[in-house]
C-alpha cells in the first residue's frame, strides 16, 4: 500500500501542487481494498480445478469420489462425513465460515454488503422450520428440529428454537423483518410454502441490492455486476413459475429484459427470450436443471472479468466469493450424482 501511496505522490508532484489532493484521496480510496484482494486472491487459486471434478465423475466408486479430497482443503469435512447429507451439511458451513472470514479481511465501507450476502444462511434457517412444521403436519414420522444455527440474535433464536406450530412460529417472528415478509400468509403459510419461500428470496436478494447501493459507486461495481446476473436466475425461476401463475412478479435491477420473459406464454416464446440473452450460449435445453447450468457457468464468466473490469476496487474480492459459490455447487452436484450412480458423462455435463 505505502508503495502505491508513494508513487502516486510522486506523480503528483511532478505534475504540480494543484492535483496532489485529488491523487492522494484517489489513492486512499482504492488501498483499502489491497489487503482484502490481496487474500482472496491466494484462496482462489486453491480453490479446486476443472479437472477435479472429471476425477470425481471418473472414479471408480463413491468411496473413491470421497478419498479425491484427501489432498484439499476438504479433507477432513469427507474423512468424517458418515453420508452425502452430513458431508452437504458440512459443506455448507465452510462456506458459512468463509462469507465470516471475507467480512473480517473487508473494508469497513463494504462489510454491509458481505453481511447481507450472508443474510442467506439465517433466512435459510427460517425456512427450515417452516419446512419442519410442514412435514410435523403431515406426520412424516419422527423429525429433528433445526439447529437454528445461523440465526444472529440470541433472542430470535431462543423464540424459534420453541418453535411447535405456525402460530407460535408467527409469535417468535413477531416485531423482526421477517414478520413484514410473511405475516400475510398467515394459516396457510404452509400450504403456500413454495410461495413463502419466494418471497423470502425476493426480500434477500433486495436487501442485498439496497446494500450495495448505498455504498459509494467507485466501490460498489464489482458487486452491482455480480448481483444483477443473481437477479437474472430469480426472474428466470420466476419467467417458468409464471407459465402457470401471471401474478408472480419479477425484481428490477437485472440484465434479463423482463418485458419480453413477461410476455411469454408458453415454453417455446420463453425459449426464445433467454436465448436471447447472454446466457443464451449456455443453454442446452429449456428446463429449471439447464436453466440453473447456464447461469452457473455464465457466472464463471462474469468471475474471470472482474479483475479487469474492478481491478483495483472489489474484483478479486467478489470474483472469489462467485468461485467459491460454484465450488460448493460443483461438489455438492458431482458427489451426490456419484452415490446415486451417475454415468461419468452425465456427471460431466451437470458441472459448471
């Protein structure tokens, strides 16, 4: 940072008193961000390779799928994994671990957008005991309620942990920002999970957005380009859901022409919409699987052009938390496909 400081001093002076200031602030501004880029560059490059994933699709058992990650950073999440689930189970929390240790490397200016990024994993706990009241309900035999281990109030989380139907699950809630989001499904929230969970991700995914927002333009592109590709996948999801219900609306912000997805009345016009789009060139088939492959690896794109695009704001920052996003989502795929069996070919084709 001091080098950096120092030669744009030097510059300035050498081109006169008049621009010293603004130099000097334009470098204060960007070195904040040397120190976070600087470390989520040399995790990046331990992040899993290409190859990787083909050795898994080629091996011979999932026993031996397992055993490929004896020499990666995973290693003792698959050496004590009893099964895929607990395996899943863990690689969620280190991802849950990480968006922890992004936040303490970040600038100060930017740390509210990495705790709304992490909002997920609590909004992902409230999901959970709705689902588990919902298979309660339906006497699906003996259940385990969740850990509520993302829940960051105390308080909350106390109240949900007593959680035994949708009454007391609307008491717990009661006076958070989860209350405003779904109150109005009351007794029926769990007949319109489904429903309930959407606007669950719809408040996320514009929480996130008025984050970044309000953090100054000069540091905030790197995120405002990731999050509109994420705002693409919800209007995606949303363009399929409105085949059968037009009254599903779609989140402004992305790249994605939401006139043309609205106004698609079948799969076939719909079709023709998103390929028109940049993710077009990813899209093998119309279906929500080959939907999701398409923006996956349109993300692995986006990720490769932060650096130029954000160099010396948040690039390599926000290119690592999409690389590690897709680390997760790659393994979680490859290792469940391999315990059900899966051709190497068919594992292949669903990696992105």
């Amino acid at each position: 940072m001091s080098l950096i400081v120092t030669g744009v001093l030097a510059g300035a002076t050498l081109a006169g008193v008049v621009v010293i200031a603004p130099a000097v602030k334009q470098a204060l501004d960007l070195a904040p961000f040397l120190y976070a880029n600087t470390r989520c560059s040399a995790r990046t490059a331990a992040l899993l390779s290409q190859n990787f994933y083909s050795d898994i699709a080629a091996a011979s058992s999932k026993q031996e799928a397992y055993a490929l990650l004896e020499d990666t950073s995973y290693a003792d999440i698959a050496e004590h994994a009893k099964n895929y689930s607990q395996f899943s189970h863990e690689l969620y929390e280190s991802l849950y671990k990480d968006y922890k240790w992004i936040e303490s490397i970040s600038p100060s200016k930017i740390k509210p957008i990495i705790k709304a990024i992490a909002l997920k994993f609590e909004i992902d706990d409230i999901k959970q005991i709705l689902n588990y009241l919902k298979q309660k309900s339906q006497a699906l035999g003996s259940l385990s309620a969740p850990s509520l281990e993302h829940i960051s109030k105390e308080e909350l989380k106390y109240k949900l942990q007593s959680v035994e139907d949708v009454q007391s699950f609307f008491q717990a809630i009661e006076g958070t920002r989860y209350a405003a989001v779904l109150n109005g499904f009351g007794d029926e929230i769990l007949d319109r999970l489904q429903e309930a969970n959407t606007e669950l991700d719809r408040y996320y995914i514009l929480r996130v957005l008025k984050s970044i927002k309000s953090v100054p333009s000069k540091m905030n592109g790197a995120f405002l380009d990731y999050w509109r590709s994420v705002i693409d996948v919800f209007n995606a999801r949303i363009a399929f859901r409105r085949m059968k219900d037009a009254s599903l609306e779609f989140i402004p912000g992305g790249l994605l022409n939401t006139e043309s997805l609205a106004s698609a009345s079948d799969l076939t016009q719909l079709e023709a919409a998103l390929r028109e789009s940049k993710y077009g060139e990813h899209l093998t088939e119309l279906s929500p699987s080959a939907l999701e492959l398409a923006f996956s690896k349109s993300m692995r794109e986006l990720a490769g052009l932060l650096n130029a695009r954000h160099p010396l704001q948040a690039g390599y920052l926000v290119r690592y938390i999409i690389l590690k996003e897709l680390e997760i989502k790659n393994l979680n795929t490859a290792l469940k496909l391999k315990e059900e069996n899966f051709s190497e070919e068919e594992i292949k084709s669903l990696i992105a």
